[in-house]
C-alpha cells in the first residue's frame, strides 16, 4: 500500500484502511510518555486510559459518554484523568468490588 504525508494506515480483523489525519500528534504521544485528548468523546477518552490501567474506569449508564474532553494525562495515571472527569462533568465516583472505579452523575447536585 502506498501512503501519502498524513496518511494513517489502519489494520484490522474486517481489513485495512488508509485515513487522512491533519494531526498526527495523537498518534505518537506514546513517545512523549502521554496521552492528549482533543475534543474527544468521554467514552473514548475512558478507554484509552483503561488500556494502562489495571483497576478500569467505566461509565454509569446515565453519564453521556458522547460529553466532549480535551487534556493531557499520564498513561497509568488514572487520579489526574478522574479528577479532571469528575470536576467537569459533575461525577462522583464509586468503587467497584474489582477495585474499578465507575464514573456517576453526582447526586443531589
């Protein structure tokens, strides 16, 4: 496959696809030793901290997992990016039996 400048080969099960991507900065922040979240769906921005954390993090069903953020964090630091999550969207978190932390709306707020 020939690829052009900005071009993002991605491989899968169901095949290969090729992807412009403006910034590629994302992409390779693993080199930096971080994980950087530009306007990014609170759902994708769980499941990329839980590919480093042992403990995961999960939504509750009433959280909007489609609420934007955007930040740099730690991989494997997962207290900055549930502060962070918790301050602005408004969440408490509770602790699971796993040792997990599900993300709530804060309650009679």
């Amino acid at each position: 496959v020939a690829m052009e400048p900005h071009q993002l080969l991605i491989a899968g099960a169901t095949g290969t696809t090729l992807r412009t991507v403006a910034d590629l900065s994302g992409w390779t922040n693993w080199r930096e030793g971080v994980v950087r979240f530009d306007d990014t769906p609170l759902s994708q921005a769980v499941a990329e901290m839980n590919r480093y954390e042992r403990a995961k993090i999960t939504l509750a069903p009433s959280v909007p997992g489609v609420a934007r953020i955007s930040g740099v964090f730690a991989p494997g630091g997962d207290e900055a990016f549930v502060a962070a999550v918790t301050m602005s969207f408004n969440l408490q978190t509770h602790r699971n039996p796993d040792g997990g932390l599900e993300l709530r709306p804060r309650s009679g707020g």
